[in-house]
C-alpha cells in the first residue's frame, strides 16, 4: 500500500545535529510569553540555528508548559528556572541553560528575548549566511536592532507578530543603537548577558564585526557589557542583520510586560521603572516602514502548522492565548 504522506523539502528540526557538531545556538530567557513563543521558535528554526534552548520562570500564562510540549516534540531545549531571592532570572536562566545543555560546544552562541527577531539581510539569509562574513580573526559580530512601534494596533489578539508590526522608528533613534551579538567559542567566557557573554578568559583582545562588516578591537580592561550592550558612538547600521525588536506592541500588552518586571534585574523589583508611559510614547512614533523580515513568512507559517501538529503544541498555545488574553482584557482601551 502506497503511503500518502508528501516528502518535506524542507529540514527537520527534530533532527538538529548533536551538540558537538552544533555552529549555531540560540538562547533566551522568558516569562509570560505564551502567544509569542511558537513564531519565535519557527522563526529562528527557518534560520538556520541547530538548536534552541529556553529557560523560563514564575510563568502566568502557560508559557513554561507550551515550552515543555515543545521540548518533548524536539524543537528546544526547554530548562526551568528557579530562582533564588535576589537572583537576576536572565542572568540564572543562562546560567541553568549552560549547565544543562551543554552549549559551550557550539561555534557561534547568540541570546535573544521573546520580542526580538535576528533577520539577515546576505546570502541565503540564514545564520550561517551571516557568520559566514566573519574571519577568522572575528570573536563577536555585534547587531544593532531595529525598533517597530505598535501602529496600527490598539489591543492585543492572538497571530504572529513580524507580519502585522511593520511601522519602524527611524534608523538612527536611540533605541537602535541597543547591540545584541553572536559571539564566538563561548568556552571563553566566564558568564553570559542578554546582550552578551562577558569575562573573557583568552588573554587577548577580542576583534568586533558591525552590521556594516567593519570591524574593531575592543578597549581592554573595560567589562565587556559595557561595550556590547549600547553602541552610541557609531552610526546605526543594518547591512548585513539586524534584529528586529517588537518592545511595545499593543498597548495592553505593553501594560502585561510591565506588571511582570524586567527580566536583566532582581525579581524582588518586579515594578520596573523602565518600561514608562514616556518609554511607550517614545517608541510608537513611527517613522517608516520596513517589510523586510517578510521574505521569512511562507516558510515560518509553514513550520509552526507543522508544530501544532502535535496534539500537546497545540492544546498548549491555545491555553496561552486564552490566559494572555485574560490578562490583557484588564488593559483594553
């Protein structure tokens, strides 16, 4: 009997390569993420990364149970976070994520939060497109970002969020000097940042790749996220990657993210005084349109169908919407 099942052209994620033959690893941290995870995780399969690890904690939405399903159908890496008082749930996501996966095997190691998007712009436009422009003397290829307001949205619902977000600050805004990068042997290094590792240990100075392919050294004796974190001294470039970074969204959701606290400080400051009414003001003015990330569309739609497929993926997204949905209703306009 002829089976009817269709070859896939594309590759299965399922089957990444073992973690020594990994090139490219991607990372994160989340809590209360559950509508985001799914395009998140699709998005940066299509890209190329051979394996995703995420850790999570004090989740309200789901989102550490869709991570779990998630993990048993083989698309990540899934590690709980439990912290401590006083822990800094990034810092200690990486830390158990280190431990427990094994990533220091991977050439190329890359940290990216729940609403940011590496898209790259040379080549075939997958990872390896990108870290193929690096030499050999490169340790760190450093990003700007690409900030997108929440226009035309005014309240959250569930869908994707790269193809309904296209309106953008423009260039050369503040909030795109922000560097998040895909550094090199991460072994080296004593820790790991959201926007970068840090403590260097190979007693020499490190060489930095721009989205623009020039490169630098940076200053030694200065702490590496001091370097890597914010970039205002050169222009803002994104010819070869940026990251886009969707902070804002809608503004009830904004109002989710700031009830929950920031992930780069204690949990005991969960009120942060960051993400203000001025921080959503100054991020929702637009200043054009960048479509770019589309060119991603068909096949990331593809591969999420394709994960919810799984009867749990599936049951544990909709969980997430409906709870995320709950929560925002109090902060509908």
């Amino acid at each position: 009997m002829e089976s009817d099942a269709r070859p896939d052209p594309r590759p299965d994620p399922r089957k990444a390569d073992p973690v020594p033959r990994a090139r490219h690893i991607l990372i994160s941290s989340m809590k209360d993420e559950g509508p985001y995870v799914l395009e998140w995780v699709a998005h940066h399969l299509v890209l190329g990364f051979d394996r995703i690890c995420v850790a999570s904690n004090d989740c309200s939405d789901g989102t550490e149970r869709l991570l779990a399903a998630l993990d048993r159908a083989g698309y990540l890496t899934h590690v709980p976070n439990v912290l401590a008082p006083g822990d800094i749930p990034q810092h200690a996501g990486y830390a158990a994520i280190r431990i427990k996966a094994g990533i220091d095997a991977t050439e190329w190691l890359m940290m990216l939060d729940a609403d940011e998007f590496l898209n790259v712009h040379v080549g075939g436009n997958r990872v390896a497109d990108l870290t193929g422009q690096a030499g050999a003397a490169i340790d760190v290829i450093a990003l700007n970002g690409m900030c997108f307001t929440g226009a035309p949205e005014v309240n959250w619902h569930p869908g994707r969020i790269c193809p309904r977000f296209a309106n953008r600050l423009a260039v050369g805004h503040r909030a795109n000097f922000a560097l998040k990068s895909l550094t090199r042997g991460p072994e080296r290094f004593k820790g790991i940042h959201n926007h970068s590792l840090v403590g260097f240990q190979g007693g020499r100075v490190l060489r930095v790749m721009r989205g623009d392919g020039g490169s630098y050294d940076l200053e030694p004796g200065v702490p590496l996220w001091k370097q890597l974190r914010h970039d205002g001294v050169r222009p803002v470039t994104h010819d070869l990657a940026q990251y886009n970074h969707y902070p804002v969204k809608t503004r009830d959701a904004f109002l989710l993210r700031r009830a929950r606290g920031r992930g780069a400080v204690p949990e005991t400051t969960a009120e942060t005084l960051r993400h203000t009414d001025a921080y959503f003001a100054e991020r929702s003015v637009s200043d054009g349109v960048d479509r770019s990330i589309g060119r991603y569309d068909a096949a990331v739609a593809a591969l999420m169908a394709d994960m919810q497929e799984d009867r749990a993926v599936r049951r544990r997204q909709r969980d997430c919407d409906t709870l995320y949905g709950a929560m925002a209703a109090r902060h509908r306009l």
